[in-house]
C-alpha cells in the first residue's frame, strides 16, 4: 500500500463515523447559532428566532411543520462543516502517530534569535515600567495569531509578575483592510487611558472591525464617544500607527505577531515555555535560541 492508498483508507474510515453527525443534526445547529451569537453580538437578533426549530424570521409554523428551506439548508451545511472537521482532524491523529512512534533524530542545530535595536516607544504598555525584561509586540487586530500571541502574554505577564513590561506596538497588515482603523481607534482609546480594554474587545471581535463597529465598542469600553470620534478623524493617530509600522519595516519585520524581548526578534507566535526560555537566557547573558521544533 503506498501513502496515497493509506492516507484514502484513514480518510475512508474517520468518514464511515462522521455519518453519526447526521443524527445529531438538531443538537449541532443550536450549537453553531449560540456559537455565533456569542462571536458576533449583531449576529444575535438577527438570528434569535433560529433557537426555536421550524422557526424562520418573521414566520410562525405551527408545531411539528417543517423548517423552511433555507434553515434546513443551514443544518445541512453546519453538519458538513463537523464532518469535514472530523475527518481533518482524524488524518492529522493519525501522522502524529506515526510520528511518535518513529524515530526521528533532528540533527540541526537551533538557531539564534535575530537581534533589532528597536527602542519602545512610550506607547500603551502592561507590567512594571523599570521591569529589566521589555517585550515589545508588533500586532495587527485582525490577525487570529496576534489574538493567540496576546493572550499568550497576558499568560507570561501573570507568571513573571514584577519582572516584565509588554509594549503595544501597530503594525496593521495590507492585506487586512480595517487594520488600520482599528490601530488608530486603540490610539483613541489610549488617550482615554482606556487601551487595553479596547484591545481586548478588538481581538474579541476581530470580523467585526468597521467603523460603525469600532465606536460600538467605544461606548462599550465605557469612553467619552464625542472624543473617541473627534479622535478616530484626527490625522495625528494615523500619523502614529504609520510611524510603528514604518520603524518595523525598517528593522526588517514584515509579518505580525513581531515580538521583541530586550532587542531580540521572535517571529511566528511563541509558545509560552518558550518565552520563558528567552527570558532566562537574557538574564543569564546568553543569546537565546530559537523556538526548538516541537
């Protein structure tokens, strides 16, 4: 059997157990509608009466009737969608197996970090400011990596209490269109002292970063809305975000998450033993290495 026929055997299985989603087609729909609601809060009323099955918006049927087309083609699809994931995540159980049970010796040596002189600027910042470590993250508020990469700091910030001081850095991507906004509207909070609530309400939302979005979180954050929006048309703040991103380029970052500890560049998103692992090398005077293959 070659890898072609192995891997459409594993495929074939996993999808044989993937049909008793099918029975499970109720259950699964509630699960993707709450899903969403909790995700995208505009989502909510529009799709309130989908809780109630055979329920269509703006319609009553009476009980035992059928759902409406669209609705029943909703299900169909979100049962699909667990399908497609089982199967996915079958193959994938199934190459780690094979992994572990191998043995793979890697013989290249790790890395070292990269080093930038990038100095923080005095931007939004957590910890404790004469902290002897500065990590300075370079994110962009609609990259799903910078949301991961955050939340893993937040997570170093709780374990090296005292000992460490986190920057916010912008640097919103081309290809990521309200990036940029949503940079200049965390400015804006900042000037309410009100950052890193922002921040974590435009990492909650992240498909939701127009700029009707951008003061409905404003009002939710609890800041002044008159000078949020005076603020969010201010040429300043898009001269600030500019002038992150253009230090950035220069340095040579051109992806986010682009974190720095104490001058030295971790690109991808770190895990958080490996954080660790940089910060112990700084203080004991060594130059840290790259993250080790996992």
């Amino acid at each position: 059997m070659n890898a072609d026929e192995l891997i459409a055997m594993v495929t074939a299985q996993a999808e044989e157990k993937a049909k008793s989603f099918e029975s499970d087609k109720e259950v699964l729909f509630q699960d993707f509608v709450k899903k969403m609601q909790h995700d995208f809060p505009s989502f909510s009323k529009r799709t309130a009466v989908m809780q109630s099955p055979g329920a269509a918006e703006g319609i009553s049927l009476p009980a035992g009737s059928a759902d409406p087309p669209f609705i029943e083609a909703v299900k169909n699809k979100v049962v699909e969608m667990k399908k497609a994931a089982y199967v996915n995540e079958a193959r994938e159980a199934f190459v780690r197996g094979l992994r572990d049970h191998s043995r793979i010796e890697i013989l290249l040596k790790r890395p070292q970090l990269l080093r930038l002189d990038l100095t923080p600027d005095d931007g939004p910042w957590l910890g404790s400011k004469d902290a002897p470590v500065t990590i300075q993250a370079f994110i962009d508020f609609q990259c799903p990596s910078c949301k991961k990469a955050s939340s893993t700091l937040k997570d170093l910030l709780v374990k090296q209490k005292g000992a460490i001081r986190i920057v916010a850095r912008d640097f919103p991507l081309p290809s990521h269109p309200d990036a940029t906004m949503a940079a200049r509207a965390a400015a804006c909070a900042d000037d309410q002292d009100r950052y890193w609530d922002y921040h974590d309400l435009l990492f909650d939302n992240q498909r939701e970063l127009d700029v009707a979005s951008l003061r409905r979180y404003a009002r939710q954050a609890g800041l002044d809305t008159v000078r949020f929006d005076r603020c969010l048309e201010d040429d300043s703040r898009r001269k600030e975000v500019e002038k992150d991103v253009t230090k950035a380029a220069l340095a040579g970052i051109n992806s986010t998450p682009g974190i720095i500890i104490n001058g030295f560049y971790l690109s991808g998103t770190p895990s958080l033993t490996h954080l660790e692992e940089v910060i112990t090398a700084i203080e004991n005077g060594q130059t840290p290495l790259a993250e080790d293959v996992p």
